[in-house]
C-alpha cells in the first residue's frame, strides 16, 4: 500500500493502540485500519508512560512502512506533553499528526507549536475535545486564529461524564453539532460520532451511532478494537447507491450545464446537490485509488 498523507486522503478509520503495547502495534497494521493513533494518553497508566515514549519511533516507522497514516496522541498537561514531544520530535515528519488530548482551545494549541518551533519541527494537529471548557473554547474559534490543525474529534465518554448524561444523548449530539460548526469554519475534517466507542462487541448499535455521525458530516472515527475497523470503513465508504446517484447528477449537469435546477429521476436538483454529488465521487475515487494500491 501506497502511504497516503493525512492531508490528500482523511482515514475513514482510527485505531487507537497503546503505545506501550508493540504486540498490540503489530497486530494493529493488519487490522484493516487507515490510520494507527498510538496512544501515550489514557491508555497508558503513568508507571508505563516512559516505556511507551522509548517505543515509540519503531512504532511509529513500522506503522508508516506499511502504508498506514500515523497518529500519536499526546496528553494535555504541559510536563507529559513536553515529555511527549521531546520523545518524537526527531522522527515527526514520519507522523501524519499528532493527537492533543482534552484539547482546550488556542493557548493550549499555540503551546503545543510553540514546543514544536523550539525544537525545529512541525505537525499537523488533530484536537480532541472532551470537556465542557473545550467544546466553548473550541466553539468560540474563528477562522485564521489556528494554524496547523488538520481536523477536530470528539471524545464522547468524557464529555458525557461531565454532562452527566449517556453518549449517545441528544446533548452529545449537540456537543457534536457545535464542533461540527468549528469545522466548517477552519476547513478541517471532523471525526467521530455522538456515540460510545467502548462497547466493540455490540457492532450493530455501533454501526448505528457511526451512521449519525456520517449524516452529520464527520468524515472518520476512531475506534478502539480492530472489530471494529471493518464497520467504520463502510460507514464513512460512499455506498454503491450514494456513487450511482452522485455519477446521475454529474452526467445530468454535463449535458445541461447551463440549467440552474433540473430533475434527476425524480428528483429536484440544484447547485447544492451537484456539490455534494461532486464530493462523493471524489471521496469514492481517492479511496478507491488508496485501496488498489494496496498489495
């Protein structure tokens, strides 16, 4: 498989891996998966941190030679993140972006890249809001006050821990509708779903809550068992109806270019249609590309 930067091709699936696991990094890369998030965060309890730290650039060089994109989620307090950086700065042109938990909004993130300049080196940051502070700090940004962020993401357990509600609540829909909101001002890709992630034998409920997350315009998730890859992929694959409709109204735009609205089997179309129509088939056709190049 051909490498895909982040940026030409977002994953349609995350997969989270302890950092202090290589057994785990290695099963990992055959897992289906787009992209491998290594993970020196939550999954790593505090006496194993410095062994996921020393792991990390075979890691990270194994999940890059296979073809995969590379995610490193860094923690959030300004020691373990120092920390954190100082272990992959040498070999970060090699990670396609790193992970900032419990993301707080632009001071933090200015921090993160400030950390990185002083070292003399670069990232394309993914934030992870899963508090209340986050999601208004994060909510609250306008275009041009961040730089180098290459999507946004929710984390839905935390989050509705503090709400006190169930993930897959109205109010954590909401919470994801605000950061959808963010996206679309920064022009960043958003991942997830209004959803747990911690049940991976309950595929179908999954599969469901992926679902919403797709209609509301996430590109991506992560996960954190590689059940639960497979169901990720087709969620955010256009399916065989979505590219037939999409090539209809292309065709249809291509022998009347001039028609401000017209009708495709039935159906009213106009220039938002035609727009999401054109972004089905290029997302089809980069996906399509990625996978035949896989040998």
């Amino acid at each position: 498989m051909t490498h895909s930067p982040l940026g030409q091709l977002p994953p349609r699936s995350i997969l989270f891996v302890p950092a202090d696991r290589q057994d785990m990094v290695a099963k990992a890369v055959t897992s289906g998966a787009d992209a491998i998030c290594l993970d020196l965060e939550d999954a790593v309890v505090r006496e194993r941190k410095e062994l996921a730290r020393n792991n990390l650039e075979q890691s990270v060089r194994l999940i890059h030679n296979a073809g995969l994109q590379v995610l490193v989620r860094i923690n959030a307090d300004d020691a373990d993140m120092s920390r954190d950086v100082d272990a992959l700065v040498d070999f970060v042109n090699t990670i396609d972006a790193l992970v900032i938990a419990k993301a707080s909004g632009v001071e933090q993130i200015e921090r993160l890249q400030q950390g990185l300049g002083d070292r003399g080196a670069a990232a394309a940051i993914i934030a992870m809001i899963e508090d209340i502070n986050g999601l208004d700090s994060f909510a609250a940004i306008r275009p041009g006050e961040l730089h180098s962020i290459a999507g946004i993401t929710i984390g839905c357990e935390d989050l509705a821990d503090q709400f006190e509600c169930e993930p897959d609540s109205p109010a954590i829909e909401f919470a994801f509708y605000r950061l959808l909101e963010c996206a679309r001002r920064l022009a960043v890709p958003l991942y997830g779903f209004p959803g747990s992630i911690a049940d991976f034998r309950d595929l179908d409920s999954f599969a469901t809550r992926l679902g919403i997350g797709a209609k509301m315009g996430a590109v991506g998730a992560f996960c954190i068992h590689p059940r639960q890859v497979g169901v990720v992929n087709e969620r955010f694959s256009p399916s065989e109806d979505e590219i037939e409709n999409a090539r209809a109204v292309i065709a249809a735009v291509d022998d009347a270019p001039t028609a401000g609205a017209f009708a495709v089997d039935g159906r009213m179309v106009d220039r938002p249609v035609v727009l999401r129509a054109r972004r089905v088939m290029m997302r089809a056709m980069r996906i399509n590309a990625v996978e035949k190049s896989d040998p």
